[in-house]
C-alpha cells in the first residue's frame, strides 16, 4: 500500500485531500474502486470523474478545483499516471544464464548476467549484453549486438548484423535485420542486389509485434534513441529515423527515406523512399507522404468516410474534376 | 463415398436427380470429376455450371431449373458445402501429452487430454485446457489461458494474461497480449505506460497468420464470441469487438475503440481509437472511419482507381476544391 | 582483391582508367574509399559522383563523360553493381545435417544434402531438397516440399500442403499455407469453410519477412516463377501472381484475384478478390484496385498530401462533390 502522501512526495505532485489514502494498484475512473488509484487526461473521460470510486485521482489543476476526494495534482496526470503505475509493474528482471533448451553457438559471447530463454538460438559471433532478456523462441542470427538492459520478449529474430543498444525492448515476431527489398530487373529476370548493411537501434527503442525492420543494402538502417514503433510496421533498407520519433501501428517506410526527431507518424500512414521528413512532422492515419516535408506541422491525405452511396457519386465525380473544373473556369471567363 | 441422397438427409438439402450417385471429395465447378461434389453460389460462376464434370452439385433453387444431372438443392449453397466438404476435411484432434522437446513451466497446468506440440513453450501459471492443441514452436507466457478444444496452430505467442475461450483457433505467427502502445510525453523523452489489462478472445473465435492483439492499459482487450479475424490484423489495446464481428486482412484498429456485433470490415480498413462503432456495420476496404457510427449500413472513403496520369489531374484538382466550391458559389450569385 | 580489368571481362563492362584498380569490398558514392567499388544509378545521387573517393565507379555512358577516374561502363549500373556485389556477400550453403535440437517427423524425407537448423520442426510426409536450409526455429507442417537449393533464413512457417520450387528464399516470420479466410454465415453463426487446397510457389520466388500467403479453398494458392514479395504482404487463398511479378510491402490481395505477369505492386496497395490484373501492370503506393484491370500502364488512387488545415477544407468539399457538380452543370445550362 502506498499512500498519497507518499506518492505526492516521490513524483513531486500537489496533495488534496487525505495524504493518509492508501491504494495498492490502479484502474480506470470507471473500474477503480476506493484502494486503487487513476487518473484524468483525456476530457472525453470527465463526466465518470464524479462518480469515480477511486481513492486517489491524479487530475490537472483545473480540473481538481471544486472537487472533495483525495487528488494528486499533476502538470501532465497521464506522466505521473505512467509514473505510478510502474510501481505496480516492474519490467522482469533478467533470470542469468541459458535454458538447457536453448542453443547457443559456441562464437556467441553470452554476459553472465543475461539470460537465454527456453528454446532460443544465438548465432555465430553475436553477443549478449549484461542484464538483457533473449525470451523464448527467439532466434539471433550472425554478427547481432543485444545491448545492455534490452529484451527481446518471445519470437524475436534478429536476423543479420543488428545492433541493438541499451534498455531496447522487442515485442514478438519482430524481425529486424533481415534483406533490404533490392532488385534489379536483367534480362526479363529478376536478379538480387546483396543487403550487406546492418540495422542499428538506438538505446531505449521500442519495437511492436511483428514489426520488420530490413537491413541496409550498403550502409545501415538506423534508429535514433528512443524512437517508438508500433506492432506490424514495415522499415524498408537504409531507412534512417531521428530520435524519440513515435509511429502508430502498419505505419509502412519505403527505403533510403530519412525522418526526423519527434515525428508523430499515425497508424497504417505510408511514406515512400528516397525522401527526407524534417523534425516534429505529424502524419495523419492512413496518409501517404509522396515527396520531402521541410515545413513541422500536421499532414494528411485521403478522403472522408461516408455512406456508401453518398460516397460511390462523390468518387464519380472525382474522376472528372479536371473536367470540372475546366468548366468552371470557361463559366468565369464567360462571365467576364 | 458418400451418396447425394446421404447428403440430401444429413444436411436437410432437396434432392434433384439420381440419389444414388456418390461422391469422395469437393471441388470447383471447373475442376471437379465425376466422384466430386461441387456448388454455385457466386453468380460469376454461373456460366461453369453447364459444363461443370460434377458428380453432385449444390445450387439455390433458382439455378437447379431444366438441369438434367444431380443436385442438391439448398438456400445458401455456400453453407451447405461448407459443412459437407467439413466431412472430407476434419480438424485434428489432439494428441494427448507433452512432446519431449516441449518446454512446460512447473507452475503450468496442462490437463492430461490436451497436446503440446514440439519445440513449444508454456510459462508461468498458464492453463492449458482438455482436447487443446499447443502446436509446435508456440510460446505461451505467464497467466494465460487456452480452453477446452482451442488449437494454436504453430508459432503462436500468447505472451501474457491472455485467455481464450473453447474451440478458438490461432494460426501461426500471431501474437496475442503483447504490450499496449502506451507512451507518455515527459521532459523531451517518452516514458512508458505500464499495460497491466489482458486480453480476452471468446468461443469459437479465429485469430488469422501473424494477427496482433495487445493487452489492455489497464482493463482488458476483448473480442466477443465468434469473431474472426483474418491475417495481418492490429487490434490495439482496449479495443472490444462484439460477437460474429468479421474482418480481413490486414485491418488497423486503434486503442480503446469498441466495435459492434455483426460488423464486416473490410481489408485494410483503419478505424481510429476511442470510438464507438454500431452492430451491423460494413467497411469497405481501406476506408479510415474517423469518427463513431450509429447507424447500421455500409461506409467507404478514398477516391477511385484511375489511369495515372487522369488521376494526377483529379489529385491536383482536389487539392483546390475548397477555392472551386468558393467560384462556383461566387459564380451562382452573381447569376441572381 | 578484384581490379576493374577482371571485373570489365567478368561482367562484359567498358573499362575506363585504370585496369589495375583494385577493389576488395563495394559502397555507396558518399562512403566508398580508393579500394572499393561504386556506381551511380539514381540520378538524386549525381552530385556525388564527382567528390566520390570510390576506386572503381559503375556508371552509364552518357554519365562517363568526362570523369578521370577508373570506370567501369554499364547500360544498366544497377544490374552490373548487384552481379559484383554478389561476389563478396555469396548466399550462404547448406551445412548438411539435422541439428541435434531440431525435431523431424519420422515419415518426412530430409535429403542427405539438406540443412535442418537447431529448434526447426519438420512434420509428417514433407520433403527437403539437396542443398535447402531450414533456418532455426522453422515450422514446417504436412505434406509440404522445400525445392533444392531453397532457403528458409529462419522462423519461417510453411503450415500445410506447401510446394516450395527451387532456389526459393524465404525470410523470417513469413506464413505460408494457413487457413484460407472461408466463413459462411449459418442461421447468425460463423461456420468454417475448409480449406482443402495447397500453396504452390515457382522457383527463384522470395517470399519477405512476416509476410502470409494463405492456402487455397479447393485449388492451390499460385506464385509463378520469379515472384518477389517484400515484407507484410498478405496474399488471400486462391490468389494467381505471375511469373516475374514484384510486390512492395504491406500489400495486399483478396481472395481468388489473379494478377500477371511483370507487374510491379506498390507499397501497402490493395487488390480486392474475384478480378483479374493483366501482365504488366504498375499500381502505385496505396491504391486500391476494385476492378479488373486489360490494359497495361500505370494506375493510382487516393488523394495528396496536404497541409492537415487545408486538407479539412479539400475533403470537406469532396463530400459535396456530387452537389457541386451539379451546381455547374445547372450553370452552364442557364448560360446557353
């Protein structure tokens, strides 16, 4: 049990109320009940606040005024909500050695203090960083680095030459470093360009479930620091992403394009290769990015949804907008 | 073999022709032989049906007229060859015990009719349910539950509190209860939303190849009873998915979303997080719903495919559609 | 160490400079030094042709004018760096043998000559070639067949009735030969529709990473010879790809679509089932294709991308799309 009072201590928060409120866990306004603490951020949630059996709230200053329950006062409530919440969640700490299970070449270089899960393989010359995870069916090709702190958390393949930092966590299926898509078309056949790059992650990264990250063609794929991706997100070769970049989920990076820092790239949005994105550019879901961007800012393609029938005259008429507008432009002139 | 006038009673179907004809397998119009049955249900398939080998063919009533061969007549002949190629084609049953080279936590409990394949994993106070099929190189972790009669096919992840109802199957690569995308903004660096919920699947669900659902922030993710969901799906945390809900492939739904029961959407679809969906909706493909629905009846966005060099004149076109509507409107009043 | 003489007469390249020049490794034109070799293709990447410390450049003729360097003269830069390059990053071959860890059925037939890597599972009745690798952590159900000299890099699944050609590449995480999405809807159930038929896959395919290619209904799920599918591409059951077809990530094809011959498939397009796509045919990045297409050329959708302030305006207009234009056409009546 931790009590207001003491949380308003450690995360630095202003204390409402009774500091004595003790809870052991946290839940959602709605769900919580009077030993568990949550938290207000978003406004679509305000109405359940009243109502809220929560012991503690954490809220924004303004929306604690008037209210008579035990709060904690938060520039931003959902950090602090993060904040607290791992108190009740530790990320697992590495269990040392290698299941009898696992197979571990005998070039790889294992730390003592890392641990290799139940039926996971570690290739030729890769090495594993102290205190780092390889979880359960995990595969680790030739030449990889697991850095310190980082775990791959169950049916990760690190494929070829990747070189993950510190505190770097994989979720399952992700594939990283396998080959960059390069072809060339000789003689009515495809023939295929060798990917003899790596793929480098920057320290605190996250990496989504089936997730893919190809490897360079030539040099390699690169992550900043704590950049964040989604599940099911494709990394064409030589991509480049700066760092603390956040991309939603089936986000897809054609290859060789470069993206800056503190990009927001929203869900199932496209980019395509060889193109540059400048830093803090938002990209709405399901848009797709055709040429550089050099302006911050929000972008967006795409369409509205409507009801079908409303939306099959509207398509129509897409279709002969330049018509359209040729028209109008013919009335104008007409006109004058 | 199996003979029309067998079939004709098992499935309640209409017999036309002679009973006595007997089949040993299904197949299409165009490719079946004399011993094969086969059906008609997509009228683009209607001009097969004359020259069709079949031994047996079901059709809607409407299609057996002035045929002189044998046939089943049924009201939806997609169903009932469904359920009689089911009898060519049964699923496994399991194969009770625990291969050698599978790896069961201490604290699992595995029920003695429940069958383990090879090279598969089973964590911590996991529960693995009679005539359940954890096929080989799946990975279960810690907290999960697979009920009576489900089947992993091979290479599944559940990875943690994670529970399926009975008879759910899961094809190979999915991923169920990897971490919600939960980030937080703080001083420049993103700190990570622990994602205490889990996820819920309900009976007779199917979950299709390298499909990702992540556990819930803090409640549970949930999909309703027969909810099937193709391959390449992301169902972000706290979304809910009413029962008899079906999606292809390759859909996007983003957190905390809820969808009703008996909704198609189709392939590629996005659908943002934090709204709500109505029963009885149908998404066309790569539509993004943006926005709640209410209504019942089917939705679509984005634009037509066209020759690329028309649709860059409409593409240039949309981008000045505001200023058209303005001139058109301009244009108008000046007429009055 | 390989000098641009051996390399001219190797490849049938023009040699330019100095024969002598010798190379050990290749790289881009901003990062190679004297003893590597180059080349220019794209020309964004012109400029750095003339600071380029590269020993060797592979160019065009209408780019070698000029230059005072050593050369080696291409129609087609590309193809000759890819044939080059190949030279110092050979595919790997197989280490013959079943690795103690791995665990194959039986009644499977692995040839003497095959690689079965640490953790793979091989099961009842399917056959590996002479030459393939089945790469750690493979899956490989019934009755499938791995073609000579084919290569699984590693957790790769091939669930049931798969046919792999020869000389077949298939990386890390991809799926093939699940469950076709078959479902009937039966007095407002889901049934199940069997899924009888196989996946065949021509020789000299590569399949990419997490990428699902499902088995069909009744007859097989086809890639001609030559195929290429990059990472995440979903192909339904019963899809046709020609020969020499090539398809950028997140793809993806509904069910029983047959696509041609040398079509070039954008990133993250979308096919819908049941239509037909002639022999070389492009779509661009994020298409959707809701017809079937008879004429070769080039084809798009979808809208582009704005700044998210202006494209409110455009998509709130394109909802009146079908009022405007009749506004005009009501104009341009009153005006004759």
């Amino acid at each position: 049990m931790l009590t207001a009072a003491a949380l308003a201590e450690r995360f630095g928060l202003a204390l409402r109320g009774d500091g004595a409120t003790a809870i052991d866990s946290v839940a959602t306004l709605a769900g919580a009940g009077p030993g568990q603490l949550s938290f207000l951020s978003n406004p679509r949630y305000r109405s359940q606040l009243a109502e809220s059996a929560a012991g503690i709230v954490v809220v924004r200053e303004d929306d604690a005024e008037g209210l008579d329950r035990t709060l904690l006062v938060a520039r931003d409530p959902y950090v602090a909500f993060a904040k607290i919440a791992a108190l009740f969640d530790p990320p697992p700490a590495a269990n040392p050695g290698v299941h009898p299970s696992a197979v571990v070449d005998a070039s790889a270089e294992v730390d003592p203090a890392a641990e290799i899960g139940p039926l996971a393989f570690v290739g030729a010359r890769s090495r594993i960083g102290a205190g780092a995870i390889v979880g359960p069916g995990c595969v680790i090709g030739e030449d990889c680095v697991v850095g310190v702190g980082s775990r791959l958390v169950a049916r990760v393949s690190l494929v070829r030459r990747v070189r993950l930092g510190e505190r770097v966590l994989v979720h399952p299926g992700a594939v990283l470093g396998a080959d960059g898509f390069g072809l060339a078309m000789d003689a009515g056949r495809w023939i295929k360009v060798p990917q003899q790059g790596g793929v480098v992650v920057g320290d605190d990264c996250e990496i989504g479930a089936n997730t893919t990250i190809d490897r360079g063609a030539i040099e390699d794929t690169v992550l900043g620091e704590d950049v964040r991706l989604d599940n099911q997100i494709q990394i064409a070769h030589n991509v480049r992403i700066g760092a603390h970049t956040a991309m939603a989920g089936c986000v897809a990076v054609a290859g060789s394009t470069t993206i800056g820092r503190y990009c927001l790239i929203g869900g199932a949005a496209g980019i395509v290769g060889h193109i540059s994105i400048c830093d803090r550019v938002t990209i709405t879901a399901m848009a797709l990015v055709t040429a550089s961007i050099d302006e911050p800012g929000e972008y967006s393609s795409g369409t509205p949804l409507m009801d079908n029938r409303s939306w099959r005259r509207s398509a129509a008429r897409f279709r002969q907008l330049d018509a359209l507008a040729r028209q109008v432009q013919a009335l104008a002139k007409e006109k004058t």
